[in-house]
C-alpha cells in the first residue's frame, strides 16, 4: 500500500469516527433521520476504502474507491442539508466539511493514480 493510500485510511476512519461522534450529538437534539442517511454514507468512505485494500484488480480497486467518492459527495449533501436546516452551527459544519472535501480530493487523486497505471500497464 502507497504512502498516500495510508493517509486516506487513517484519514476516512478518523472522519468515521467524527461522523460517530456527529450523529450520537444530533441524536441529543432530537434529529433522527437525516443524521441516520449521514451516518451511513459518512461511515461508508472509510468501509470502501479498506474494501479496496483488498481488491482482486486494479479495476476492482477503481471501482471500490468510485463507491467511496460517491459516499463522500452524498455525506457533503447531507452536511449541507443539516447546517442549512441549522442543525449544524457554522463552525461545527465548516470543521466537518473540510474534512470530507479533503478526503474526497485524496480519493478522486488516488482513483486517477490507479487509472494511469492501469493505461500504463
């Protein structure tokens, strides 16, 4: 495993972890479904992420990490949808959203990378 695919993993699984931390907090508030669709697609990046550790090609790979890019986009959705509902204060959602828009950026280079070796090879 790359240097940069390190990075990703240790980076999905602390957003997954924030994600954890961001639901059971909305939970307090009383806010049960978006939190819910945010949990799932938020935790979902770092589970793809290790899923394509693993994968049996570099397509395999490819693909498993495209999952993950759209995970990442529609967990950016449900951020935005929650700070505009104002279920996430301006801070606690810039703090969050700079996180997923890094992590999808590390994504969206890794899925290229994997491209070009693949053209290459």
């Amino acid at each position: 495993m790359k240097t940069s695919e390190n990075i990703l993993k240790i980076k999905s699984f602390s957003f997954a972890v924030r994600i954890v931390n961001l639901y059971s907090f909305l939970c307090e508030k009383k806010e049960f479904v978006l939190s819910k669709q945010c949990l799932r697609s938020g935790t979902a990046i770092g589970a793809m992420v290790r899923e394509a550790e693993y994968a049996s090609s570099k397509a395999d790979f490819i693909h498993k990490m495209t999952i993950a890019v759209k995970e990442s986009n529609e967990t950016l959705y449900w951020l935005d949808l929650m700070h505009e509902t104002k279920f996430l204060d301006t801070k606690l959602y810039t703090s969050i959203k700079q996180d997923a828009d890094e992590i999808q950026k590390l994504l969206v280079a890794s899925i290229k990378t994997a491209k070009n070796n693949l053209k290459n090879s």
